[in-house]
C-alpha cells in the first residue's frame, strides 16, 4: 500500500507542492512547527533511515540539497535553519516513508524535545 507521501507525491492527495524534481518533491507540512516548515521526501518508498542502501545515499544528499535552496528561496538560510530526520516511534517518525523537515522564520530552541 502507498505511503502517505507517495498518495502525495501521485497528486492523489491534494498538498501545496513548492518544489520537484525527478528524485524528490517538497511540500508544506500540515502541522507546522515554525513559520516555515517544509518537508522533502524522495519519490522513492524508503520506510525509515535503517532501511537505506548504498543506493539512497544519493537520494538522502539530495534532500538536504533541495533543503539549502529552498532555505535560500524562502529567506531563512542567513538567519537560519534546522534540518530534522525522524526515524520510528521514539524518533516521533509518523509517516513510513523517509522524508526531511526544514523549519525555520523564528529562533528555534534546544533540545528539541
């Protein structure tokens, strides 16, 4: 059964798509938690982050790529921002399907949580 994600990245769930490209689509989260608050999630189904291959370490520098732009075109990259990859329960990952948080627009704290 597709993902979430892929429900989204297939144009079966409706989500305001910011960017795309042939390995990864970036969209806003429903639940943000910063004023900006972005997820990058590759095409590809990637349960979680031990379920990556040698093949995906692409993928996964990729992401953070796409992240560096979008940090730029969103006008957060010189203030600042945090990147947060989420695996499994204790890592609060909801969604089995990899994907990459950009958040920022305001002063983010530490721990985060």
């Amino acid at each position: 059964m597709a993902s979430l994600f892929t429900k989204i990245i297939n144009r079966d769930i409706p989500a305001t798509i910011i960017y795309e490209d042939d390995k990864v689509v970036a969209f806003d989260d429903v639940a943000p938690q910063a004023p900006v608050h972005k997820l990058i999630v590759p095409r590809k189904e990637i349960a979680t982050l031990n379920d990556l291959s040698v093949e995906d370490v692409s993928i996964v520098g990729h992401m953070i790529f796409v992240a560096k732009q979008l940090a730029s075109q969103l006008q957060i990259a010189e203030a600042g921002y945090r990147l947060v990859f989420n695996c499994n329960d204790d890592g609060l990952q909801t969604v089995p399907h990899i994907h990459l948080h950009l958040l920022g627009g305001r002063r983010l704290t530490w721990p985060p949580g």
